[in-house]
C-alpha cells in the first residue's frame, strides 16, 4: 500500500511522501559505507553473511560491490521467512505469507528490495554468483544467542543471531568472515533474555525512546482508507 501511495502522482504531490525503511535507496546508501570500511579493515577480500528481510542491507552490500568493493561473496541469512534462500538455494520465488518469529524485522514474505537487487544482476543464476542464502529456526537463533554469550561474553539481538547461526551451518571458503549485527539486543529483552538467562542493559537513549508518547492511527488493509487517513480524513 505504501508503493502503491508513491505510485499516486497527486498524493505524493500533495504530502511530499517518502519513507524511513528500505523502501526509499537513502535508506540503503549510507548503507554501503559499513561494507566498505569492514573490507577496509581487511587485507583481503571478506565474505560478507547478511540478516535478510525485505533485502535492504544485502542490497546495500551489492551496491558497494557494484561500485568496485572486492568481496568473496555474500550470503543471505533468513528466518521462516525464506522464500528468497529457496530461490538463491537453485529454486523459484514465490510471494508468501509473512510467518512471525522472533526475528521480526526479517519477518517478510514479499521482500520489495528483491526487484533493486533483480535490476543490479539482470538474472538470478548471475545473482546465485555472488549470493548464497539460507535459514534457520527460532530455535537455532535461541541457541546462538546463548552460545556467543557463553563463550565470549557478547549479547547478539535475534537478527544478527539468524546470520551467526548460518555462517556457523555453511562452509564460506577460507575468507575472513564478516558479519552484519543489525538491531540491538535491548530491542528484544524477552527473546534475549530468554536466551542468555540474565537481564539485558538497556541504554539511556532507548529508555528515553520508550517513555515518549505514542502517536498512531489504527486503519484496516485498505488502500483507500490510507490515502484518506493521510489526506486528513477521520482517524
């Protein structure tokens, strides 16, 4: 609904509409700079294993390579969610229903950056080149969480779980590898809490964040609905 919203030339005319997620590409371009300074660090090209949702960050990761960044390769690290690894894995993609999990930003059935990423590579066996996928269940995110915490002291939120569990499922060749960590830990006090059996700190700007006003319009599904409730209609 919402691209269908930018689609509408009045609308967007009238609201000078944009969006914060991954939807809009200056979401994704500064982006590309946590990319470009991991292989930075590096003296030889890493491979890089991406939570993966609506493909946002992995999109960015493949516009940093298209613009010169050596890399041995991507992989996508998916929930339930995993249409796309299917299709990376050698089969179709099919638009499905989302399924929740603990994992939720990644809980994404339709991914919208999957037609960014179709124009980069023109077809999927040139896409299958430089991406792999593939995906684990809540409770393999679980196990992840405790085990890193358990034996390096360090708090990963359900997320860069996902990614962790794949990278420690798959062989990625000799290169060094470089996970992206995308959410923090405090974001999901009762899945990490869960996990690790201890509180989890929460920083101060997140409190504060938590403790302001919510303000929000409760709208069925529907098209129409939206473009009214943005034009001002009854909320």
């Amino acid at each position: 609904m919402v691209k269908a919203c930018f689609s509408d030339p009045s609308l967007s005319a009238r609201h000078g509409l944009t969006s914060a997620n991954s939807i809009n590409v200056a979401r994704l371009l500064p982006q590309t700079v946590y990319y470009l300074e991991a292989a930075r660090r590096f003296r030889e090209p890493v491979h890089f294993v991406v939570p993966s949702g609506n493909l946002g960050n992995l999109c960015a990761g493949l516009i940093a390579s298209e613009g010169g960044m050596p890399h041995a390769g991507f992989t996508a690290a998916f929930n339930r969610n995993h249409g796309v690894a299917d299709l990376l894995q050698g089969g179709s993609f099919e638009t499905r229903d989302s399924i929740r999990t603990l994992s939720n930003a990644m809980d994404v059935g339709d991914p919208s950056n999957l037609e960014r990423i179709q124009w980069l590579y023109k077809s999927y066996d040139a896409l299958r080149v430089d991406v792999g996928g593939d995906w684990v269940s809540d409770q393999d995110t679980l196990r992840a969480i405790a085990d890193v915490h358990r034996r390096h002291r360090y708090v990963m939120d359900p997320h860069t779980a996902v990614a962790y569990a794949v990278a420690q499922r798959k062989h990625l060749g000799g290169a060094p590898v470089v996970i992206l960590s995308t959410a923090h830990p405090a974001k999901f006090p009762e899945v990490v809490e869960d996990a690790i059996c201890e509180p989890v700190s929460m920083p101060d700007t997140i409190l504060s964040a938590r403790n302001r006003n919510e303000l929000m319009s409760v709208i069925p599904p529907d098209l129409g609905r939206l473009k009214e409730l943005l034009d001002g209609g009854p909320r």
